[in-house]
C-alpha cells in the first residue's frame, strides 16, 4: 500500500470520528453554557399579558385552582369567582418569563419521580401542571420540587416533553385556593375612629369612645358602680380592629351565613364613614361579615367643623399680615410694596374660597370609599386572624379591673 492510499484512508477515518462525535453531541442532552441560554418559556416573553387562565393541576389529576382573568381583574372559579390576588399572579408569571434552564436532568419517566416531575395523573404526584390560557398555543409545564439540598434551582418538565430540566430559582407552587385570594380588606386607622361599639349575642354592650379626633385613648363608657378600668389603654385595641385587616379565607355569604345570634359590632368614624360587623365562631374558625355605608349627618358635621376651623386659620394669617403692613407703613418704596403684597396673597383654601365644591368633594371621595369597601365585602364571609376576631367579641368585663376575691371565713370548730 502506497503513501498516497494510506492518507486517504486516514483522512476517511478523520471525518468518520467527526461524524459519529456530531451526531453524538446533538443527540446528548444539553448543558452547561448552551442550556443556560435557554429560557424555560419562551412562549411567554412579551406575552405575559396575553395569559388570561392559570389552571393548577395536582395528584391525581385533581385541580387545585382556576384562575381566569376577567373585566374586573383575576379571580378563582373554585371559590364563587372571588377576586384574586393580582400582584402574586403577576409575580408569578414574571418569574416564570425570566427564569432560565441551568441543568438537563433525565428523560427517563421511571425517575421523575425522584425529581418531583411526574405526570400528575399519578395519585402520587408531587409536582404541580401548570396551564396556561390566552396564548397563541397551549402551554403547559410541570414545576416539581425544589432543589434546596443540591446548590437551589427547581426541578421543572414540560408536559409535552420527556427531557426534565434544573431551573435556576425557586418556582414552588401555592396549592391551596386560600394562597391566591385576595387577603387584604380594609385599612381603617384607629386614630380616624370616634365610637367603636361591641354587641354580643346575649345583647349586652360595650362601647368606647374618644371625645375628639386627636385623642390618644379610647375612653369606656358605661362602667359600673364600683368598677375600675384596667388601664387608659386598655381600649385602644378595640379601635385597631379595621386597621391592615385580612382574611385568611372567604366563602359566599349564601353558602356559610351566620346564625341568629351572633356578634354584632359597629366602628364609627368622625368622618361619616361606618363599618358594621357581624361575627361568629364555628367548627374554630371566626366567621365574620362587613358592611360599610356614610352616615351624612356625622359627614356633614365634620365637614362644618373642618371648614371653620380651615376659615379661622386663614383670617389668622391675613390679620397676621395686614399687622405687619401696619407696623411698617414708615417703610417706603419697594419693601412697602412687597409688604401689602404679602398682605393680599396669603394663600386661600378652597374650604374658604368655594365651600360649596369643598364640601361636595368630600363627600364624593367618602361615597367613593364606602363604594369600595362594600366592593370587597358585599356577597362575602371571611375567617379573620384570631387576634383580630379576640379584639370583636370583648365585653365590658375585658376592660375593667378583676374583682376583689371574696375571703372565706374558717368555720368555728363545734364545742
């Protein structure tokens, strides 16, 4: 065999080991730089706003929650379509629109489930399928365990897919419909409070009060003869009942109302604004109901009061600056002039130079108020947090001083 021979073979055996190692690299799974390239859904960048259903799909292929997207904004079919949280379905999505594919994992179904990634027809899925609706195809991706133990990233498969990935981050799924309702419900500050008053399911009262918006405390009325208060604080937790108020969860009013005797609570605002109440206990949960509506009269009347004293400030300051042009009519040329200018341009609030649209305007943004508030109670029973429920259902008795133990006399010996 000549030289010539020789280097054509060896040249045929060259391209032979690039061939086989080519079809080898594009059948091996991917990783390192190229899978970091990868974003886990690509169908979603830019589309994030085009998703309008979220459905969560666990074990046994039951669905854990349906999120649809509608005129009023997200809410949760399971639950008589309550709203949902917006900004943590948001989050979520954008998560899953930046996260990337660190790893590629097995292909193979006998082991996802050590990953978390089964399909979730199997009773013992642990993963969530998560479906989404709106895009310009379906998509669907299984989100299986989190990889605390092996460096972070969680463990995550396509459902059209046999390849499981490693993505960076953590995309653990909320499982439960409580996870996604909408939890906040009021805001109410103590200090805007007036009269909070307590009434129990045998009747009796309990009412506290403060006598002026800038009180610091709650006052208590009606204490018995010989009682004593607690404290000149004691009260006060009373009033931060609709203060940062959640729910843990919410059900339709028609389907768990509250029996005929319950507690009945009414948080009354210097400003007209008036939260009711209706409260109960069962099976240890604390159930309650809200209502709001404006009491004009009390609106009204704040609205007197703000306006006079917004008056009396403002004749204050131009008599203030009328006394100093007075004091200072000696003074000539350009400072004179600056001075009676001064005088003419103390600044006039509306509650004085239009009363009238002042007044309406208030009122307005009060009855725009109630009209949200009602928006979010209206149709609905809550759970509340225990303390919060604790601080509805007090009797006058919480807040006075514990009574003296009666002692008992030793009884004579018998002679």
């Amino acid at each position: 065999m000549n030289i010539r021979k020789l280097a054509i073979l060896a040249a045929v055996a060259v391209i032979a080991l690039i061939a086989a190692w080519y079809i080898n690299s594009s059948n091996a799974p991917q990783t390192g730089v190229a899978a970091r390239a990868q974003p886990l859904l690509p169908e979603l960048h830019e589309h994030v706003n085009d998703v309008d259903a979220i459905t969560l799909t666990g074990a046994g292929d039951k669905v854990l929650a349906t999120l649809k997207r509608g005129t009023d904004g997200w809410s949760i079919a399971e639950k008589s379509n309550y709203p949902a949280d917006l900004a943590k379905i948001r989050a979520f999505l954008i998560k899953l629109d930046r996260v990337t594919l660190t790893e590629a994992k097995t292909s193979n179904p006998k082991l996802y489930g050590e990953l978390g990634v089964d399909d979730v027809k199997d009773a013992k899925a642990t993963g969530v399928l998560v479906t989404f609706g709106g895009l310009a195809k379906p998509l669907s991706i299984i989100i299986g365990n989190y990889n605390g133990a092996g460096g972070g990233g969680t463990f995550v498969r396509r459902a059209d897919a046999a390849q499981s990935w490693l993505a960076d981050g953590n995309l653990t799924v909320a499982k439960t419909l409580a996870d996604w309702e909408q939890r906040a419900l009021a805001d109410i500050a103590s200090a805007r409070l007036r009269t909070v008053t307590l009434t129990n399911p045998d009747g009796k009262t309990l009412r506290v009060f403060k006598d002026a918006q800038g009180d610091a405390n709650f006052k208590i009325a009606d204490v018995p003869k010989g009682r004593e208060v607690a404290s000149e604080f004691v009260a006060n937790e009373l009033g931060s009942v609709l203060s940062n108020l959640t729910a843990d969860d919410v059900f339709a009013a028609k389907d768990v109302a509250p029996p005929e005797k319950a507690w009945k609570d009414e948080y009354s605002a210097f400003d007209g604004l008036v939260v009711t109440a209706t409260g109960w206990q069962q099976d240890a949960k604390d159930y309650v109901q809200f209502a709001a509506r404006l009491d004009e009269n009390a609106a009204n009347a704040q609205i007197d009061a703000e306006q006079a004293r917004a008056k009396a400030e403002y004749d204050a300051a131009v008599n203030a600056a009328n006394k100093k042009v007075e004091t200072e009519k000696s003074t000539t040329g350009a400072q004179a002039k600056a001075n009676a200018q001064a005088a003419s341009d103390v600044a006039k609030p509306m509650a004085v130079s239009d009363a009238g649209r002042d007044r309406s305007d208030r009122l307005a943004a009060l009855n725009k108020e109630v009209a949200s508030l009602n928006k979010t109670f209206s149709g609905w029973t809550f759970t509340v947090p225990a303390y919060k429920f604790a601080d509805m259902s007090k009797g006058i008795d919480d807040m006075l001083k514990p009574l003296p133990e009666k002692k008992v006399e030793a009884s004579k010996p018998h002679k």
